[in-house]
C-alpha cells in the first residue's frame, strides 16, 4: 500500500512536470501575449514579437527539460519497462531535482515574507506549486526506493 503512495506522488510530480513543458510550448502557438503571461524574459518576448528564433527554440529546450523531469519521476516510480528505459542516474537526479524544486519553490516564499510587496500572486502561486512539486518527489521517491529495497 506504501508503493501504491509513493508511485502516485511521483506521478503528480511528472504531470506537474509535464504540465509545465505543454504550458511552455503552447506559447509558440499562443504568441507573444503568451509568452508575456507566463513571464518570460523580455529577449523572449521581443523575440516572439519580430518572429526570430531565440522564443521557440528557447522553449523548446525549457520544455524538453521539463519533460525529462516527469520521466524521472516516472522511472523513479518504477514505470520502467512499461514506458519508459530505466534512465540513469535516477537516484542522483531526483534527488537533485527535489532540491531544485525547493529552492525554486522557498525563493519567492522567503522574499514574500520579507518584502511580500515585491511579489505579485503568480509568483507566489508558482513557488507553492513547485515547493510542493519539489515534496512530491522527494516523499513519492523515498517511499518508492524504501519499498523496493525492503522486497
């Protein structure tokens, strides 16, 4: 019954990942309001606005990492096999990614508490959600490596 958490936390965590990189590439298709609204840096958005390459080829990189994050999440899971190869290094990244997923998720959070003028809602909203990510990973992997070396 543990597994069956610890495989569903760290398949919340590669849809949230996953998530992130379809948001990420609707803004190609969206255009620049897109890329605004998800705030992009403005080289991103002036590049989504004269048609240059920088935008989408910015985003299609940003996304693919994003992807590879869910896929390790997913491989931590255990889908190996099913899905996915068993990727390498699995346990060195995701528990990497957690760290990078906290930090990204305390940033906004620590500044909000110092200086919550200088932080709009999104922002805010953006950090709990990647905290929270960063748990998800990090709880789902923990239970899902303790079960598999106690079998």
């Amino acid at each position: 019954m543990k597994r069956k958490i610890g495989v569903v936390l760290l398949v919340l965590a590669a849809l949230i990942a996953m998530g992130t990189a379809a948001a990420h590439l609707s803004c190609i298709y969206l255009g620049p309001e897109c890329y605004a609204a998800q705030m992009a840096p403005p080289p991103i958005v002036e590049s989504a606005i004269n048609g240059t390459y920088l935008a989408p080829i910015g985003t299609i990189f940003a996304s693919a990492v994003f992807v590879i994050l869910g896929l390790y999440a997913l491989s931590g899971a255990g889908f190996t096999g099913k899905l996915i190869d068993k990727l390498p290094l699995v346990n060195y990244a995701i528990y990497s990614i957690t760290t990078l997923c906290i930090i990204r998720g305390l940033l906004p959070l620590q500044l909000w508490l110092r200086h919550p003028e200088k932080v709009n809602d999104t922002v805010l909203y953006v950090g709990i959600v990647w905290l929270m990510t960063g748990l998800l990973y990090l709880v789902g992997y923990r239970i899902c490596a303790k079960q598999h070396t106690s079998i």
